[in-house]
C-alpha cells in the first residue's frame, strides 16, 4: 500500500471535478442566465480570461476546504457513506462561501438568478466530486475485501474469544482487511490460537509493533482478563494504530468506541482522535505561519544571540539533542547552547534551579525561554508544534513510564515548544518532577483545543518578558 500515492489521486480527482464543473458552470452563467446562448457569444466566454483563472484557482479553494474537513484522512479506511455525507457538507458550505464572495455582485435581471447560480454550482461540484470519489473508494474498498491490500495486524489473547474471531475473519468471504502477522499473549498463557505464530506477551507489544509495522490491533481477551483491558490500552497508548476489540468489551469502554462495519465480524474501534479535523488543520496552518514569520523576521535577533553564545562560553551556537516526538518517533531538537560543552560527561543529567553547568548567558536565556527559539524550525519541519508536551530524551521516557505508565499518552499529538505543563510547572529537575508535570499535560491532551492553545501561548509571552522561566 501506498498511502501518499492514493492521496495523491484522491487531490488529482477532486481537482479534476472542480475545474470541470466551475468551468461547466461559468459558461453556464455567461450563456444562459447572463446573456443568449449562441455560437458568437459562445466564442466571446471561451476567450475571458476569467474562465481560466477561475477553473485554476477555484480547484485550490476546493482542496483546501476539502483537507479541512478530513476527505485526505485514514484514505485507505474510509466509509463510502461517510465520505459521501462528507463531500456533501463541504459543497453546500463551499457554494455558500464562494456565491457570497464572487457571485453575489453579479449583475442580475432578477433575484431567481440567484438561485439558479447556487441550484447549478452545487450540483455539478457535488455530483463530479462524489461521483469520481465513489469510484476510487469503491476500487480501494474491492482490493481491501478480495485481500489484495490489508493491513498487518495482530491478536492480543490466545483464549476461546480470539480463536473465535481469528477463524470468523479468515473464513468471510469479504475480508475487512486484516493481515494476521501472529498473536500475543495476555499473562503468558499456554493457550494458543491455531494458524498463528506466537509473538510474544503483553509487554512486548512495542517492540512487535515496531519489528512486524502493525497498523491494527485486535483486543480479544476472555471472561478472567477483563481487567487487563486498562494496562493494553495505556501501553498502546501514543502508538499509530488502529485498536479494535470484541463487543463482549463494551461495557468497560462506554464513551470510547464507535462501530465498525454491520455485515462482517463485529468489532468496535476505540476512538483515538484527539483533535477533530477542521482544528487539527487549523493548528498545523498556525503552526507554520508564526514560525515562519519569527524565522524570517527574527532573523538579525537570531544572529545577535548567536554571536553572543559564540562568544560567551566555549562550544557551538547551537545545541543539537535527540528526542522523542509524535508517536514515539526520535528527532532531533534544536536550542541555543546554554550549557559548558562538559554538562554531560557523567550521562543524561537534569537541570536544577542553581545549576553550575548553565552559562551566565543561559541563565538568561533560560528564564527568557529565549533558548528555545530555534525549535520554530522543529515546528516549520512538521517534528513540534507551538503547543504540546514538552519532547523528552528515551533514557528519561523509561524511567517516568516506570511510575506512570499513561506518559505513553503523549506520544499521540506532536511535542511543543510551550506547554502547559511548562508554564504551570515549569524545567523539571527530576524524574519525580516530570510525573508531577505530567498531570498538566494529560489535562492539556483531554481539552486540547485551538482557544487552550491561545491561551497558553499569551502565558508563555507573558513568562518571557517578566523572565520567570523556571
């Protein structure tokens, strides 16, 4: 599978049928409700440059509402009906924006017009658009039920539950997509589930996740496992993946799930989306345009610090250090040097409020939270955003999940440069600290939304000019 390819002709389709039908409609509008229709006033429309601005630059406008809304989300797991309701939405609001922003100045003999302009736009836009979708879906969704395209998934449980749903899925004639790489146990029973390799327990999870790509994970434990539930799902916690369970598993999930298809076997998906898709857009959209104006504009601001940890302390400018992002992926963080080169010759150290590594410079930066300012290119690269938990090194990850498991969590929105865990707490200065941080930023992940980011954003301004950077 291909994903960035079948998104790619999802774009292509939905480009296609904007151009066409805002060309159908412009000469439409020109011929038959602003003029006559005839050969010589036909010869007059198709040389307005206007028409070919439009079946251009009209297209553009499309694919953006259209990624506002979702249409270029999970492209390989989508319902036929859903993404029609989808591209019916997006077309009414679509219209609406674009009659009363080009159409409504139009020169008119009478207010009917009005509604014919509307009537005629929204169904050719709708009709091209839904129909050409339907049919790149209804090829994907062919492929996905005679199993020529799936996804790697695996088992957790080896009971009488799992082998059931094994064999039932196997043995449908429209497969739902699922390519079985093995299962895993839940507490290392003897039990196994024939026709499956065995990957291993519970607690490997990440690892074979990671090791075979999984994409799907189905939760089938038994009647004496229902507890377990909890612990698979905070260790799944901030993983990629789909995660699918029986519906004997209901009732211990209520508020978490949605269904998936009505004639296969049934299986209920936990809902894993932590922002919607109109403000996850917006956010990524806010995401590159403040860091790309502090880039640009804050330019000269960026060469005068730079010289100043030049030639303040003894090092590079920059302090260059591997983290762990969104979905536990590593990448590397940028900052201005705040430390001696030597801070950590005895291994991964925390800063402390008085600490004799930091630079009289950095103390500065510091409490400034001038340091980070670099980090606007890890947000422009798409590894950070403005607003998120603050990114942690792997060595120190381990030791907080040892005490708090759900840190895992964070893992499924990207790290920020400012968070709210940083303003309420501030730098941690030890692995107790950051549990005690952590609470901020669950609280942050369950009512993350674009008015909290605001928010914490005017807090963090207000942190650096009064420098009271912990």
């Amino acid at each position: 599978m291909n994903k960035t390819r079948l998104i790619i002709k999802y774009l292509l389709l939905d480009f296609f049928a904007a151009m066409v039908a805002w060309g159908t409609f412009f000469i439409y509008r020109k011929c038959f409700v602003d003029g006559v229709y005839n050969s010589y006033y036909l010869r007059y429309v198709w040389g307005d440059h206007k028409l070919y601005i439009g079946i251009l630059v009209i297209p553009l406008f499309w694919i953006l509402l259209h990624g506002l809304i979702g249409l270029y989300r999970n492209v390989y797991r989508r319902s036929r009906l859903r993404e029609f309701l989808q591209v019916m939405t997006t077309s009414i609001m679509g219209v609406l924006i674009l009659f009363f922003t080009l159409l409504l100045d139009d020169e008119i003999i009478e207010y009917r017009n009005y509604y014919q302009y509307v009537t005629v736009l929204f169904a050719l836009h709708f009709g091209l658009t839904a129909l050409f979708r339907f049919i790149l879906s209804s090829r994907i969704a062919h492929q996905i039920k005679s199993r020529k395209i799936g996804f790697p998934t695996i088992l957790v449980g080896s009971g009488f539950r799992a082998q059931k749903i094994y064999d039932e899925l196997i043995s449908a004639k429209k497969s739902e997509g699922h390519f079985f790489r093995g299962y895993v146990n839940i507490n290392g029973e003897k039990t196994r589930i024939n026709g499956l390799d065995k990957l291993g327990t519970k607690t490997d999870l990440i690892k074979i996740i990671k090791d075979f790509d999984i994409k799907e994970v189905i939760i089938a434990s038994e009647e004496n496992q229902k507890t377990e539930i909890a612990e698979i799902l905070s260790i799944l916690d901030g993983e990629n993946i789909v995660i699918k369970v029986i519906p004997n598993l209901y009732q211990h999930l209520a508020g978490m799930v949605k269904m998936g298809n009505v004639f296969g076997a049934v299986l209920i998906e936990i809902k894993i989306d932590v922002l919607p898709p109109w403000q996850e857009f917006f956010k990524r959209f806010f995401d590159i345009l403040i860091s790309i104006l502090i880039l640009v504009l804050g330019l000269p601001f960026y060469v005068m610090i730079g010289l100043l940890v030049k030639f303040s302390s003894k090092g590079p400018v920059f302090f260059i250090q591997e983290r762990i992002g969104l979905g536990g992926k590593p990448f590397y963080i940028y900052k201005f040097r705040s430390m001696r080169l030597d801070a950590e010759s005895k291994g991964p150290q925390l800063s402390k409020e008085n600490d004799p590594r930091i630079t009289p410079l950095g103390r500065f930066l510091r409490k400034t939270r001038i340091d980070e300012f670099p980090q606007f290119w890890n947000v422009l690269k798409g590894d950070m955003s403005l607003v998120g938990p603050r990114p942690e090194r792997q060595f120190f990850i381990e030791q907080i999940i040892e005490k708090a498991p759900h840190y895992r969590r964070l893992h499924r929105i990207k790290p920020g440069i400012t968070s709210w865990g940083q303003v309420k707490y501030g730098y941690a200065e030890n692995v107790d600290e950051m549990v005690e941080r952590l609470q901020y930023d669950l609280l942050y992940l369950e009512n993350i939304s674009i008015v909290l980011d605001l928010k914490i954003l005017i807090y963090t301004v207000l942190i650096m000019f009064q420098a009271r950077g912990k």
